[in-house]
C-alpha cells in the first residue's frame, strides 16, 4: 500500500517515529524504529487502542521478565512489535500526537467550511 502513495503528508513526528497519511489510499503509514506499517484507518484506531490498553503501571512494578515487554502484532502486518517500557511511552507519545493533529485538522475544515459556502 506504501507503493502506491504518491502525496503522503506528515501527521505528527517525534525523534522516534513519524504518522503520515495517504489520501489515495485512505491509509496511514507509520514509522517507528525499523518497522514500518500502513494501516487502514479503522485498523489505525484500533491499533491506537491496543497501544494504548498497555498498563505502564503493570510493567513497571512487575518484577516478572515477561511482563517488561508488549508485543503487539497490528493487523494485517507482516512484524510486530515488540516494545520495552521506554518504547511503549515513545510509541504512546507519537500516536497521541497524531491523533491531537488529525483531530484539530478535522476541527479546523469544520469550522471553516460554513465560510466556504458563504462566498
């Protein structure tokens, strides 16, 4: 799906990854470490919402090894992810901000397109 984009703007980037989008394709593309994904936007949510399900608390008071890692297979992918704490909170860091800027960007065409129609 990477292949056929050819307009793919940034969403929101961070010193570990990026979220970009393909209006062709309807799909988001996202970097982080060496894996690179794209995502339809339904299974992009939903991959947010698995992210976000991880219990930071769990993992850090956990004194068993193998709750020190996540692993998270994203839908319709090839890898997975396999996520300490630290690249748990940078890949949180990274989908929260893409989420803030997909979200005012819809707040922003909303609010701008009565003024549209009033040309």
């Amino acid at each position: 799906m990477i292949d056929t984009c050819i307009n793919i703007v940034e969403v929101f980037r961070t010193v570990h990854g990026s979220v970009s989008q393909c209006d062709k394709t309807n799909s988001y593309i996202l970097e982080f470490g060496d894996i690179t994904n794209s995502f339809r936007a339904t299974d992009f949510i939903d991959f947010t919402k698995r992210v976000n399900s991880i219990d930071l608390v769990k993992m850090i008071l956990s004194s068993s090894s193998v709750t020190d890692v996540a692993v998270l297979m994203p839908p319709y992918a090839e890898r997975c992810f396999v996520l300490t704490l630290t690249d748990t909170l940078n890949l949180k860091e990274l989908l929260s901000g893409a989420k803030f800027n997909l979200h005012l960007n819809s707040i922003i065409c909303e609010c701008l397109r009565p003024h549209l129609y009033s040309i």
